[in-house]
C-alpha cells in the first residue's frame, strides 16, 4: 500500500474513521427544482464516494434567505430532510460516515434569490465585492451577478438566525446526517461576522476581535447543545494572502490572519467541538500557509485537523507523518475520481476532471467517472499441432 498513514484509523467524535481522506463539502448545482430538493441522483453521487474515511456534504442552505446559489439544496424543509434521508441512507449503506454542512451566505446572495426579493442578510450593510452570485435566468440555465447591496441585521435578527443554525442541525440529524458542520468559511455569513472588513458594527457584536467572534460563539454553544459537540465541526479560510485572479474568491484576508483565526479555534476548544476544517488558498501558485499557524493551531486545539487545498497524496502524508494534520480533504480529484482512496492506495492513475459540468446539470461530470479498473493479465496456454 502507498502513503501508508493516510490509511491509519481514526477516531472523530464517537466514530472510527477507516481512512484519513475526506471528502469535503463541494458545490454542485443539482437539487431538484421547485423546492432545492436533494435527488436520488445526489444520493448515487455520495454512495460513489463514501471509501472516504469521511464526508461532509455541500453546503445547505439553513433557511431561504441563506442562498446565493441557484439549485443548491437547503434543509430547513420537510421535503428536504426526506431527500437528504436518501442520501444518508446511501452513503451508510456503504460503510461511510457524514456531515451535513450548514450554511448561510449572508451577503453573497441577490434579491432575486431571497423572499419577496428582498435584500440579503449582513452584519453590515457592505456590499460584497469580488464575488458573484447566481441565479436562474430560465429552467436549467443561469447566469453570474454582482450581490446585491444587503441590510444590517438587527439583534433580534441575529438571534433568530443562531435558532436556524440550530433547527437546521436537529433538521440534519432527523434526515441522518452522523453530524453537522457549521461553514464559517469563504466570506459568507459567520465569516462576514468575523471579519473586520466585512463587520462595521458598533455593538457587542462588532467593533473588538472578540465582539467580532461573538455569532460563531453562540451558534457553537447552541447547536453542540442541540446535537452534541462531539458531532459539530467547524469550517475556516485564515488567508494570509489574496488573489486578483478572476472568479477567485475563498474568503477575506484579516490584518492579521494568524491571531484572528487562532482565537476563532480558541472558541471552538472552549466548546469541545470534534474537529476544524481548514481551507487554504487554492489559485494557481499561492504560497503556503505558515507552519507557524499551522503548529499553533495544533497547541490551542485537541479535536481533530483537517486541511484542504490542492493536496497530492504526497504532500497529506507529509501533514500527517509532521502531526500538523489528522485528515485532509482532496475536492477536484475526489469530484473526478469517486474511488479515490483505492487510487492512491495502489497507485492507480487519476480521471481528468470534466470542469465545463462542475456546477448544474444532470448526470454528466456528476455520477459518470469511471472507477479504476484494473487490467488482468489473461494466461494463453501454448498449443502443439
């Protein structure tokens, strides 16, 4: 077998993992319409992937205010859960283990896409920028837009979301997800909190880093009293660094990064959350993230670690074998290769990724990636006239 630790059990939570690779929660597109339903279709796509160690799902929208993304499936609905059920149903039947991630993506979202079209939901009433919504111009088709300019939540507002987050993650159990993870990453909503560019607020959840942390503390406290804290992880983009690349957008970078987010993971220890996901700058020729972060994040947090970013099978080993990480999520090559871990355990060659049906459509660049199969050598018996 080749990258040997990637194959070591685990512990997360209350479950045994059978490998360190992750599936991690990727946008695709394809809910049924009307109502942002999951499908069969979506369940064929998990059950296809659950040789992962575990899986977190895309990211679901916690209430219909929370979409920016047209066809992305939601679990604030009774008809949601159902489908969702047949997914779970799915992945378990093949041995896997599954998160679902909530989400809500504040201000990255257009009045189109909210009720009544009004305007979507921020800390502050900045508008999003470098980023881009979308919405559905006609059945199946849709187009990128500019976010449109959002309205600043009152506190009541606020507390109503912290009980969204915390219906969703009793909705996600019913539907039998083995646990939530709460997306505070990518520049919406917790991470617009979080952030000071994002967060112009004058009261007790503005203004201080710790005002600022304020929302994620409470969605934490809440949902792990809702559905224990030992199946909630949490899901960060401490960028060092930015990008002017086009269409490049996987967070905000703070002042300073490093001390931001090592006290958002403070606020998570405090809570015995069972792991944090991170996700580090993915464009082309990005520099790494510091091993300082990386070592401190490891000293203030005994949960589990996960890293994402354009990982090589090579390069995950090296994380684990250095104790900076105890799992790693591949996107891309797990989108185009739902066998993954059989590839990389015996080194089998990779599919090409179909990028053109990433997001939307049906089952192409979906469900149809071939698994690896491998060749058999046919034994000819010599004959003799």
């Amino acid at each position: 077998m080749q990258y040997e630790a990637l194959f070591h059990p685990i512990n997360l939570g209350p479950y045994t993992l059978k490998n360190r690779i992750v599936f991690p929660p990727l946008t695709r597109q394809r809910s049924a319409q009307p109502g942002d339903l999951p499908t069969g279709l979506m369940a064929e796509y998990y059950q296809q992937r659950a040789g992962a160690g575990f899986m977190v799902s895309e990211g679901t929208q916690i209430e219909p205010r929370g979409q920016g993304y047209a066809w992305t499936p939601g679990i604030y609905s009774e008809a949601q859960i159902q489908g969702w059920q047949k997914v779970t149903d799915a992945v378990h039947a093949s041995g896997g283990v599954i998160f679902a991630q909530l989400w809500h993506v504040g201000r990255v979202s257009h009045s189109s896409l909210q009720p009544e079209n009004g305007a979507p939901l921020a800390p502050s009433a900045i508008q999003a920028e470098k980023v881009k919504a979308f919405i559905e111009t006609g059945p199946g088709t849709g187009t990128l837009v500019s976010p449109s300019a959002p309205r600043e939540l009152g506190i009541a507002d606020i507390q109503e979301l912290v009980e969204l987050y915390v219906q969703a993650a009793r909705n996600a159990i019913r539907a039998g997800f083995d646990g939530v993870e709460i997306h505070a990453a990518n520049g919406y909503l917790v991470n617009q909190f979080i952030s000071e560019h994002a967060n112009h607020r004058q009261d007790a959840y503005g203004g201080s880093l710790e005002n600022r942390l304020r929302f994620l503390r409470e969605i934490v406290r809440a949902v792990s009293a809702a559905v224990g804290a030992n199946r909630l992880g949490v899901r960060f983009t401490p960028l060092f660094t930015s990008t002017d690349e086009d269409r490049v957008y996987i967070g905000l970078v703070e002042s300073d990064p490093h001390t931001t987010y090592v006290e958002a993971v403070k606020v998570l220890e405090s809570a015995g959350v069972a792991y944090v996901s991170i996700a580090e700058a993915d464009w082309d020729n990005a520099p790494d993230m510091p091993e300082a972060f990386r070592r401190e994040i490891r000293r203030v947090f005994s949960g589990r670690i996960i890293y994402a970013g354009r990982y090589t099978a090579e390069r995950a080993e090296k994380m684990i074998r250095n104790n900076y990480a105890d799992l790693i999520a591949f996107g891309r090559p797990f989108v185009a290769n739902p066998d993954l871990p059989a590839r990389i355990a015996n080194g089998w060659p990779l599919n090409a990724l179909n990028a053109a049906r990433l997001y939307g459509g049906s089952e192409e660049g979906f469900t149809d990636y071939p698994f690896y199969q491998p060749a058999t050598s046919a034994i000819k018996e010599n004959t003799h006239e």
